[in-house]
C-alpha cells in the first residue's frame, strides 16, 4: 500500500492514497472551529476490502493527535471505524 498524502489547507483538505492505474482513495473534511468534519470517504469498487479507508482514517487520528483537534465523523465510514476503535475515542467528537 502506498503511503497516504495529504492536500487542502486550513478550511478543508482531504487524506489521499494512489492506488495505480490513476485510481485514488480518498478521505475529505472540512474544518468546523478546532474540529475537522469527516465528510466523505471513497474508495473504487475494484479496490474495497484491502484497508484503504482504514490507512486514511488512522492517518487523520494521527494527525488529530498530533495537531490537537478533534475528529467529527459525518461519514457513515468514519463513525463505524471510530466504534471499532475505542482506544482513539479521545480524538473524535
């Protein structure tokens, strides 16, 4: 898997992973006060199943500790990986 890149600036931004052949998995969010709402999650159907949209959520958890703000999960994605993930719970909102 390739390494997740990060494009956007302080309003919004989304996480990305290239995933070859010019297909892309992506994560968006936009920024709310000292939260960032996870707003869509996609990945192509060729592609689902292979933990892509988990390497982008933890590359935001990530960064949500390493920046302190908190991770709103608008995405029904993000919501279900949040509940599976108990032991980020301090980075959502």
């Amino acid at each position: 898997m390739s390494e997740v890149t990060r494009e956007g600036g302080p309003d919004r931004g989304r996480y990305l992973l290239d995933l070859g052949d010019g297909a892309q998995a992506e994560l968006t969010w936009v920024a709310r006060g000292e939260t960032r709402v996870a707003t869509h999650t996609g990945v192509p159907r060729e592609h689902e199943g292979q933990g892509h949209a988990a390497a982008l959520v933890t590359a935001m958890v990530a960064d949500a500790k390493a920046q302190g703000f908190r991770i709103v999960p608008a995405c029904s994605y993000v919501a279900i990986w949040a509940r599976r993930h108990p032991d980020a719970a301090q980075h959502f909102a």
